[in-house]
C-alpha cells in the first residue's frame, strides 16, 4: 500500500453508543391541555460512560430517563439503545417481608436464573456493594443508605448494561451519600457499566460524571453540556468539583430566568 492509499485508508469504525436519541420529543395529553414535556432531545451517552442530567423540576428528566427505559414511549424523534437497562429510583423499594439476600434473589429469578444458583449469586452482588454480613437482615434493619445498596444490587442482578439512576441518593444524609458516590463510581468502573444519573444536585452530577448535560425548563432541552476534567478519585468539596458545580450553576439560573418571563 502506498502512503497515500495508507493515509486515505478508512479507519476502524467506532462502536455504536451505548444509548443514542435523536429529537426526542414527549407530549402528554392532547389538545390545549397537553403538555410539551421534552422538546427535541439529542444526545448520545457512549459504552462505559457515566452522563449526569441537571435540570430545574418538571424539566423531564425524569420522563427522559423512562423513555430510554422503555417505560414510556416517545411522542416523537428516535431512541437506540445498545445493551440490557436497569432503573434504579429515589426509593430503594425494597419488599419489606424479604431480606437483603432475598430481594436481590427475586431479581435473579424474574431472570430465570435456577433457583439453586440464586442464593449465591445475591450474595456475591451484595459482596459488590459491601453488605456481606447484612445479607440476612430485613429491610427495616437497614440504614437508608444501605437500602439503596441493596437496590443497587437487585439492579445488577438484573445482568444490565446500563444503569438509569433517578435521584437515588436524594433523600440520604450528606455523609451518606458521600460514601455511596464512592460505590456506585467504584461499581460502575469495575462492570464498565454505562450511567445515565438524573439529580437536581448541581455538585453530586459534578462530583460523579464523566459529562453534566443541563436540560432547561419545561418543556426540556439540552441546553449546555460540561465534559468533568477533574480526575479520580474525586471529592465533593474539591475546588475543582466546586468552580465546575457553579459554572453549571450559573448556566442553570440563566435558563431558569430565561423562561420565567
């Protein structure tokens, strides 16, 4: 091959996005009481990477997140996703007459994993997300944020590619969630799982993602997207978490302003 054939060459083809939406739209309702929830969404979250979407309420970040789902169907536009979803919501959810172990089994077996192998797979996903010696213990004897690691376990029992998280760590303590951005950060690297994170918390979606897409108000838009350079480990106070989160901040007062009137 020449130089110039090797130069003119086409290069390998890159893989496909994990989860990729061309002007998505949501409308519910119909007529002059419907309501234009998202409005021509684009956006491609590539294998691997972790997407943070902020927002102001009723922004549709949360519709947006059940639309990659497939819980709700979009209005319009197109939506491709490449690999298994599990939703992971605000509350852990977890059935109160089931122990840890049993709740991530129950996953297991809508799975159709044999029951003989159920009990020690549970155990090895709550091994993931540290709660060995809690595998026995009923939901009312954990912690708030050891409820949402067993919920974070149950959804990767479900064997997903992607992990679509709907504020789950909202309703912890600060120190609690602290801890739990170290695990899910650490689970997510160790499977190479694709993160699509929706939080109203401008510094968590700083202190967690690889990029912080910014939807405005209703009806939601991207309205800016910050690609996180700050290397990790990361820490929530950092100065750097901290000059990104109110850059984003900045941006989202503006488009909160800027449908106000």
């Amino acid at each position: 091959m020449t130089l110039a054939e090797e130069q003119s060459a086409p290069g390998p083809t890159p893989a496909p996005a994990a989860i990729s939406l061309r002007s998505v739209s949501k409308r519910y309702g119909h007529g002059r009481d419907s309501v234009l929830a998202l409005d021509g969404v684009s956006l491609d979250v590539q294998v691997g990477e972790f997407v943070c979407i902020v927002g102001a309420s009723g922004c549709g970040k949360s519709t947006l997140l059940s639309i990659v789902s497939g819980l709700d169907p979009a209005t319009s536009g197109e939506l491709v996703v490449n690999g298994r979803t599990a939703f992971m919501f605000q509350e852990s959810a977890l059935l109160p007459w089931r122990t840890a172990s049993r709740n991530v089994e129950l996953a297991l077996k809508l799975r159709g994993v044999p029951r003989r192998e159920r009990r020690e797979r549970a155990l090895e996903l709550l091994a993931l997300v540290r709660l060995t010696d809690f595998a026995d213990k009923m939901p009312h004897e954990l912690s708030g944020g050891m409820r949402q690691r067993v919920a974070l376990a149950r959804a990767l029992a479900q064997d997903a590619d992607i992990l679509l998280m709907d504020e789950p760590f909202g309703a912890l303590d600060a120190i609690t969630r602290d801890v739990l951005h170290d695990e899910i950060e650490r689970v997510a690297a160790e499977r190479n799982l694709t993160v699509l994170f929706v939080t109203h918390n401008v510094r968590e979606a700083s202190r967690l993602g690889d990029r912080v897409v910014l939807l405005s108000s209703r009806p939601g838009r991207v309205a800016a997207e910050f690609p996180v350079h700050v290397p990790r480990p990361r820490r929530i106070e950092s100065p750097e978490i901290s000059t990104l989160a109110a850059e984003v901040t900045t941006k989202l007062r503006e488009e909160v302003r800027r449908h106000a009137h």
